[in-house]
C-alpha cells in the first residue's frame, strides 16, 4: 500500500514484525493508531524508525477520550483468546 497515509490499527494483534513491514511497505504514512496493540515492544530501532517516520502516531497505551467503554476490555481480550 505504497500510498496509504493513514492507518488504524487498534485493538489487535499486531507484532514488531508487522509494524516493521507496514514502515517498509507504507512510505508516506503519516498517521498511525496502535490503541491496545498490546504484542509491540516500541522501544530501541524500531522506535525510532517510527519516530521518525510518523507524525501522528497513537500508541497502544494512549487512551481514546471520546471511547465510552475505556473500562470494558472484553473486545481486546476476546481477540486474544479467538487464536490460541
């Protein structure tokens, strides 16, 4: 997707693996909603490649103030559980 600009990604399983791909394969993204994708770890290069590459950019622990269920998890843990 050479020309996606903006993603959202929440609330799902997504590993460094990914994200790493989405980097390569999504040179003009500009925003990216990681909300609950609790399996990146964003720290050492990987963070800084989306630092880098990133203007908006929310990450899995931000908290979606306009969301009315902040305290019912059921959807992401749901999600995890429907693979193993």
């Amino acid at each position: 997707m050479p020309k996606l600009r903006h993603l959202s990604m929440s609330g799902n399983l997504l590993t460094n693996v990914g994200l790493d791909a989405i980097l390569d394969g999504c040179p003009l993204l500009e925003s990216l909603e990681l909300r609950r994708c609790f399996h990146l770890d964003l720290s050492g290069n990987l963070g800084e490649r989306y630092r880098d590459q990133i203007k908006d950019l929310i990450l899995p622990t931000d908290i979606d103030e306009n969301c009315d269920d902040e305290d019912n998890d059921d959807f992401y843990w749901d999600s995890l559980f429907q693979y193993e």
